[in-house]
C-alpha cells in the first residue's frame, strides 16, 4: 500500500517569512495529492491540490509542487500570517484504482512567530 | 450550513458499551468516506461507500465496526463493545465521484473517549 512520510514535524517560522513542508510518497500509481489544514477541535480543510500531470499550483500565497520522478511533494507558504497556525497534513492516493481513500502523513505543526 | 456534518461531536463512554455516530454528507454527493484520526497522527482510512454500497474497507476495521449508508444519503458507524484503543477522533469526508472534482471534503469529526 501506499505510504506517506512528512517532514518536519513541527515548523517555527516568523511571521512573515516563508514556511516549505515536505512529502515524499512510494506508490508510483497515487496521482492526486492533497493538503489540508487542521485547526485544534476541527475537520481537515482543503487548502491546496495537484494531479500528476501538473509540477506546480498557486493558490495566493499558497504554492504546490510535485516531482513524480523523485517522488516528492511540498507545500510553500509564503508571506505568513498568524493565522496560518495550524497542522498541515499532505495526503496521496490513485485515483480511480482499488482503494478510494487518502493516505496522509502525520502531519506538520506550523506556528507562526509574532 | 452546507458541509458535512456530524453528531455527536463528543461521546464519552465506558468500555465495553456500544456506539453510534452519524454523518450527513455535503449534499448530492455520492461518496462518503470514515477515518479515523489519533492524537498527532494523520487520519486512517477506514471505509467508504459510493452510494450505498460499501466498496472498501481497510483491515483497521475490525468485526466489532460496522458503517451502514442506507439510502444513499447519511452514514452511521458503530463501534461495539468498545475498547480504550478506540479513542480516537473520528472523521467523515464526502466527494462527488464521477464529476472529475472527487476532492474529499471532511465534517468536524466526533470525538470518542473510552474509560
């Protein structure tokens, strides 16, 4: 099955500046990779996606990119605000195959320095 | 409110005892996923349907879960004689398969505390 590594565990970024967090995944076969952000007490919330046949996506102040021959995703933040603490989850999966759900890593804890 | 909801948000109970919880998805959409989320982890598949049909399950489901999505609208999922290892947060997504927009859209979870 499909595994998801995430790292790091936990990011301290100063406000305004940039913050990256980084996927790597092993099944070649996932081909929709999302993120989510996950405040205390709530749902994931999608924030950002890309399909394999996309390098990147820009969201605002939101960046994905993705590297199928090394297999890696990242999340890119930039221009932070306090409001962007929260946990990141990165998730993959083959859409359209035998198993319809998301694998996530265990998540990026974001803060954001004052 | 038109996202997927879900009751109750909080269950604490004694070990042993059955529970019960229930999601109703964005509406319209045709896919309704649960997992399952421990503290600092990501959430874990557990099952979906698509329609009412159950289509997966992940092996985390033991025989003492079992989820239902009758009329193809709103799911339940019951946990019975529950164990302090089912403390958890559980999660239920929905998606419209078949549109090309199958982004899963998650509720607020119900939380279970087993003493």
């Amino acid at each position: 099955g499909e595994n998801v590594e995430q790292h790091p565990s936990t990011l301290s970024v100063q406000e305004g500046d940039s913050a990256v967090i980084k996927c790597t995944y092993s099944d070649s076969a996932s081909n929709y990779f999302p993120w989510y952000k996950q405040e205390l007490g709530k749902g994931p919330q999608l924030i950002i996606d890309i399909r394999s046949n996309v390098g990147e996506k820009k969201d605002q102040r939101i960046a994905v990119t993705l590297n199928k021959t090394a297999k890696h995703f990242s999340l890119h933040i930039t221009e932070t605000q306090p409001e962007d603490s929260a946990v990141y989850f990165c998730a993959a999966i083959e859409r359209g195959g035998g198993a319809d759900g998301l694998t996530f890593g265990k998540g990026t804890h974001l803060i954001i320095q004052p | 409110d038109t996202g997927v909801s879900q009751d109750p948000r909080h269950k604490i109970t004694k070990r042993g005892q059955n529970v019960t919880f229930r999601c109703d998805p964005i509406s319209e959409h045709n896919r309704l996923y649960w997992y399952r989320q421990t503290l600092g982890q990501g959430p874990e598949f557990l099952t979906y349907f698509q329609n009412e049909a159950q289509l997966e399950k992940s092996r985390l489901l033991s025989d003492r879960f079992s989820a239902e999505r009758p009329k193809g609208s709103f799911s339940t999922l019951e946990i019975q004689r529950t164990e302090q290892g089912d403390s958890a947060m559980y999660l239920c997504a929905s998606s419209s398969a078949g549109t090309g927009q199958e982004t899963q859209y998650f509720g607020p979870g119900t939380r279970l505390l087993v003493l």
